[in-house]
C-alpha cells in the first residue's frame, strides 16, 4: 500500500509539474532587533555559573600549590634591631669665619642606609661572626640565596671571603626607616632564631665601629692634610714677608708700631712721613688760629686810641695804675677846695698824679710794643710751618707713589699669615679631636631572639591563596568569555545576529541517544530533544501571519553544526501534527540523509535536475516515519550549484507543492558554496543552525548577509547543541520543568 500510495503522489505530482505554485515565494521579512537590556547582577552570574569549571580549576591550582610550598617551606626567623642615627656636620677643615658645607638631612641619612647594606660591613660581621664557617652560609644545608649561587663560592673572593657569601648576607639584611624620624629597624633572617639575633647585633655594632673608625680615619688624614697645608703656607708667609721688608728698605718706607687694638689683634703700624705730615698740619693749623687772634689785637690798636684797647685794658698794672690815678685826682679836687692850686700839697699831689699818669702812657706803649712783637713772631711761625707743611706734603705725596706696590705686598703677607694661624689653629683642633671617640649612632633597642617564624606566615598565605585563587579564577572566567566569539545563548542570536531565536536543541550525544541521533525525535518523544523540536514545530507553524511556510530550507553557516540532524528531526516533528512532510537532500557535496534512512541513492535530486530521469515513483523513498518521505540527493554531480540554480528546481518543487503539506531543503552550508545561496531563492522560509560555543559571530553574521542579499526570507535561527551551563536561569528551568514531568513512563 505504501507503494502504490507512493506511485501515485508521483503521478500527481508528474501533472502539477505545469501549474504554477498557488502561492508564491514570499519576499525576506526584517527583523526589527533586540532590544538592549541593562547589565544586571545576574548576567555576571550567569558568566561564573558558565565558566565555573575554569573558577574551580585554577581556585584548586593555586591553593594546592600555596598550600604545599608553604608546607614544605623551612621556617625562616627574623630578628630586629632599633638604631638611633643622629645628624653630624663635616667641619673637620673648616674656618669660624667660612662658609658651612650644605648638609642635606635626606642625603646624608640615605648614605648612611647603603653603608649599613655596604659589602664592607657585611665583611666585618662575617668575619667576626665566622659565618664562613657556618654550613647554613656555606651550602651545606638549604640557604637563602638558592645554593646555584652558593657553589660558585670561591670563584671570586673579596678579602678572602667568597663574593656570593657576601651577597647572600646582604640579601639576608634588611634596613628599614622609620618615618619621620632619626630611627632605623636593622633585621638578618636566618633559619635560627639565636643566630638571627646575634648577627643582627652585630651589624648593629660594627656599623658604630665603622662609623667611629671613619671619622679617626677622616681625622687623620686631614690632619696630614693639614700639616702639609701648613708647611706650604709657612713658606709663602716668610717669603711675602722678605720681599714687604726688601722693598720697604729700598724705598725707605718706615712705619711705628702701634701695638695692639682692644680686640688683642695686632693694630699695624704707622708711617712716619705720613704721621710727621699729620703733626704739621695740625700745627699749621694753631699757628694760623694764633696769628688771627694776634693780628686782630695788633689791627684794634692801629685802628684807635690805644690806651682805650681792650688789650691795654686788659693789663693788671695798667688798671692798677688807672685805678690809682684816679684816687689821686679825687683826692685833688677835694682839696682843691679848701686849697688853693700853689699850695704845696696840691703841688705834690699835682707832680704825683703827673709822674702817674706818664707812667701809665708808658706801660701802654710797652703793651702796643709787646702786641705787635707777639703779631710779627706768629706771622713768623706761621710761614715756616706752611713752609715745612708744603715740603711735607711733597714728601708724603712722593711716598705714596711709592707705597701702592708696598701695600701689595702687605696685603699678601697678611693673608698669609691669617691662614697660616687658622692651619695651625685649626691643626691644633684636629689633634684633639682624634682623641674622641664618640658616635652620633646609638642602639636604642637590641635584637632579641624571635620566638615565632617570619616565614612562612600560614594564616596570610592561605587568605591570599584563597583570594587570589577566587578572583583570580573568576577574572580568567570573565577572560575566556571575553575571547570567545562563538554564540551560546538566545540573547546573543538576538543581540550579535539580530534574528529571532526559533528553538533551543540540548546537547545529545550519541550514547546519550542509543541510536542515531538524527531520528532521536522519533525513537523517543518525550526527552529533551523531542521537546525542543516540537517547540520548534510550533514557532514555525506560527512563524507567519495567515499561512505557515510550506517550503522551508535548512542551511547553516560552516560545517558540523547540526543542520541535517534538525532538517530531520523538524521533518518528523511536523509529522506529528498529520501532516505530510517530504524530506529533500539538497546536500549533492555530502550527502547523509539515504544513510540515516537506509534507502538506495541510486536516483535522486541530482538526476532530476540534470534531466537524466523524469519524475517517478523511485524519486521519493519511503522512510519508516509514518507521513515522511524522503529526497535523496543522487549521484553526486559535478556542478551541484548550477544544478540547483536551474529552471528544474522550480517545477520540481511547484510538482510537489500540493501533493504534501509540508517541504523541509536540506542544503550545504552557505561560506563558502553557492548551493544553499542559489536554492534559498525558491523556498518559502530559510531556517539557520547555529551550534552552541563552536559557530563564531562573524560567520553567522556573513551567512545572513548572503542570504539577505538573494532576498532569502530568514525565518530565525536553531540553536543546536547547547549546553545548559550556556543558558539563563529561565531557560535552564524550562528544561528542568519538562525533565521532571515527561521523563518517565510513571508520570506519563
């Protein structure tokens, strides 16, 4: 029955080749997009749920890993030593009166970091320590550094100990500052405790002894400095002074030594031209002041009565005498009238108050005389002193002229000596400074042994490892996604692809199927994959308004993304709903459809299209699903696109139009071959697989450019192959929902 019932749709089907389809192909239909939706907690979630393999594999990685290097790691011990370095100013040849050398605070301090980390002292300590003995320095047990560098010892030596001990101790060191302070932590780690802080007090003391040992040295040697400075300068001072004292002689420059000033310093001499000059002058000076003073007394007594002259009446005995007369002459008129003028007691008084009065006249003259004697002698001595002055005056002019090289070379030998006297100062300060042995540098708190390890620190690394591990297992997670341009999820057809999702298909293999996977559907309904393919049966019995699309193709973008697996699992499941469904192998590259339905692949599509046969019986195949039949390809021609391109297609599938309700392509993929391009063009809708993490955006992407470009009608995309890890919590639910109600037999 099913024969002849094949036999004769194709005769059926041989009449409709003339008519012309009822409906025609419908033009492609745009999608509008998706619409973009706001990052929400979940969507970051739903990455760490997806990767979490990635999460778990390094989050174990790195705590195993941490967890037994810290327990294999040998305790480590640190002790600590608190140090107090105070500021010194460098004066050991500086002057009272120089400048002070700049000393930066940060500098300074910062040198004195790198010596406590200098090879010198770690020498030193070595030495007193005999840490060169020691078999946790010398390799003999495990060390720090790695012993790789500890067996190159004695290669290269410094002062007979090995450079690679000396190394591996200033690694050991650790110097630490306090902020803001004159403070310094000074550590050593070593794998004993007592070893860590007896070493650590010894840095602590060989570096005071350094410190000490370069200050005596630094003495010492300006001290040698200065002796040498000193002998230099001691000649330089004779020398100038020989040439000031052969040149002062030549020119006959002769000074008087003025002694000491009030500060005790020698006050220098004097000139004697110069001084000689100075006493003239001022001596000048009161022979004029004398003459003036002389000159007027002598002008008033030529000017006037010269008995009237204050400089007569200024003499004793001529007021003496004046005073005297003047007695005499009242004594006269008072008797003169009782007495008459010849009476003898008016004539002795007449004779005495006459010899008075040319005794008075006489003593006047004797002062005019003596007035202008004392004018002619002041004039005198007035013109020899501007004489001596003038000639003076030349010679002190004369000596200055002389002078200038001599003040040169007085100059010179002063300085000379200041700085011979500051040398031998200052040489006579550093002779007692050698005797100090005080140090800037104090030990405010020793090393004591530790009690506990420094490392490893168990608790802290096991937090770390913890953290680092999470986050740094979820950061990969959130790399990988980044990376990964393949599509998993709806959203990202929606998004990237901008197509409408038509159905999601559940990862089957073929052990989970226990068949082929192809007829999954058929075998067994009520899993998984069966509900996915009915789903999609019911998007695309609803895909289009009024009528559903009759002619479909399947295509995807590469290889091995499922696209025959959904033609026939699509094709079977819209024969559950009493449809006749044909199945067409479009495919002549690859064919697989005659395999998974077992019929001969003798005559097919292939001989159709080339004209090799007409239509007939033997072209479509029954395949054991009730109201299924099957295309097969045919042998595989030479030119497939060129085959499918042709007016036969056309007729075949106008033929075929009215005899089933429905006709699902199966064809290649669209990258690459023209044959998916060429016969999308005569079907009603285009159906695209996509399988889940392995088809890349971009290739999906170009395939619905090509096939946008033909005016193909693009009904979505079959996400096929996907993982539920892939999925949101919706969805991962809605496959939870129907797994616990059609699963079993017992619930059915």
């Amino acid at each position: 029955m099913a024969e002849e019932d094949t036999i004769r749709q194709a005769e059926d089907a041989s009449r409709a080749l003339d008519k012309h389809r009822e409906f025609p192909v419908a033009a492609a239909g745009g999608y509008y997009g998706y619409q973009e939706e706001e990052i929400h907690l979940r969507d970051y979630l739903s990455i760490v749920l997806r990767r979490k393999w990635i999460v778990i594999t390094f989050f174990v990685a790195v705590v195993s890993t941490v967890v037994i290097g810290t327990f294999m790691m040998k305790p480590l011990y640190k002790a600590s030593a608190t140090l107090k370095i105070d500021k010194e100013n460098s004066n050991v040849i500086l002057f009272k009166d120089s400048y002070a050398l700049e000393n930066v605070d940060e500098k300074y301090y910062q040198t004195q970091y790198q010596m406590l980390r200098s090879r010198n002292l770690a020498k030193r300590v070595i030495r007193q320590m005999r840490l060169d003995k020691n078999s946790e320095f010398t390799g003999k047990s495990a060390a720090l550094p790695p012993p790789g560098l500890l067996k190159r010892q004695g290669s290269v030596t410094e002062d007979g100990i090995s450079a690679s001990l000396v190394d591996g101790f200033i690694k050991r060191s650790e110097v630490k500052p306090e902020p803001k302070s004159s403070l310094v932590n000074v550590g050593f780690v070593s794998y004993d405790p007592e070893l860590a802080a007896s070493v650590t007090n010894a840095i602590a003391k060989s570096f005071i002894e350094l410190n000490i040992e370069s200050k005596f040295e630094a003495t010492q040697q300006a001290r040698a400095w200065l002796e040498n400075q000193l002998e230099i300068m001691k000649g330089k001072l004779e020398q100038a002074e020989e040439k000031l004292n052969q040149y002062a002689g030549r020119n006959e420059i002769i000074f008087l030594d003025k002694g000491v000033d009030k500060d005790g310093k020698d006050a220098g001499g004097e000139n004697i031209v110069a001084k000689r000059l100075a006493d003239l002058s001022q001596d000048l000076t009161a022979a004029t002041s004398d003459r003036i003073s002389k000159e007027a007394l002598y002008n008033e007594l030529k000017s006037g009565d010269s008995a009237s002259s204050s400089s007569v009446m200024a003499n004793s005995l001529v007021q003496s005498m004046i005073k005297d007369l003047a007695g005499l002459e009242s004594e006269y008129n008072q008797n003169l009238t009782v007495y008459k003028a010849d009476y003898p007691k008016m004539v002795r008084l007449k004779e005495h108050i006459d010899q008075l009065r040319k005794r008075i006249d006489l003593e006047t003259k004797k002062v005019v005389v003596s007035i202008r004697k004392d004018y002619d002698a002041a004039m005198r001595r007035e013109n020899y002193l501007k004489a001596a002055f003038e000639k003076q005056k030349k010679d002190a002019l004369d000596l200055n002229s002389r002078s200038v090289q001599y003040q040169i070379l007085k100059r010179e030998a002063d300085t000379n000596r200041e700085l011979y006297n500051g040398l031998l100062q200052r040489m006579k300060e550093t002779g007692i400074s050698a005797s100090i042995t005080a140090s800037n540098i104090q030990i405010i708190d020793p090393a004591e042994v530790p009690k506990s390890p420094f490392k490893p620190n168990k608790k802290l690394n096991f937090m770390l490892a913890l953290m680092v591990g999470l986050f740094g297992g979820v950061g990969l997670a959130f790399l990988a996604e980044y990376l990964d341009n393949t599509i998993k999820t709806p959203e990202d057809i929606e998004k990237r692809i901008l197509m409408p999702s038509l159905g999601l298909v559940p990862h089957c293999s073929v052990k989970d199927a226990g068949g082929a996977v192809e007829l999954l559907s058929h075998s067994s309904g009520n899993t998984h994959l069966g509900e996915a393919y009915s789903s999609l049966r019911t998007f695309l019995l609803f895909s289009s308004a009024g009528k559903p699309p009759k002619v479909m193709m399947v295509t995807s973008a590469r290889r091995e993304e499922g696209k025959t697996t959904t033609s026939v699992n699509t094709a079977i499941s819209l024969t559950k709903s009493d449809a006749k469904v044909l199945l067409v192998d479009a495919d002549m590259r690859r064919p697989r459809l005659h395999k998974i339905f077992k019929v001969a692949n003798t005559a097919g599509l292939s001989s159709f299209l080339s004209g090799n046969r007409e239509f007939s019986a033997e072209l479509l195949k029954p395949t054991g699903v009730p109201n299924l039949h099957v295309m097969t390809s045919g042998p595989l021609p030479p030119n497939p696109a060129e085959l499918l391109g042709s007016y036969r297609l056309k007729e075949l599938i106008d033929g075929l139009y009215t005899l089933y309700n429905f006709i699902v392509i199966d064809t290649p993929p669209v990258l690459g071959l023209a044959d998916a391009v060429v016969a999308s063009t005569q079907t009603e809708g285009v159906i695209m697989v996509v399988r889940s993490g392995k088809t890349p955006r971009e290739a999906a992407q170009q395939a619905k450019k090509i096939l946008e470009s033909v005016n193909a009608k693009l009904l979505g995309v079959v996400l096929n192959a996907i993982n539920e890890s892939h999925l949101k919590y919706g969805y991962y639910s809605y496959y939870n929902y129907y797994s616990q109600n059609y699963g079993s037999n017992e619930d059915k």
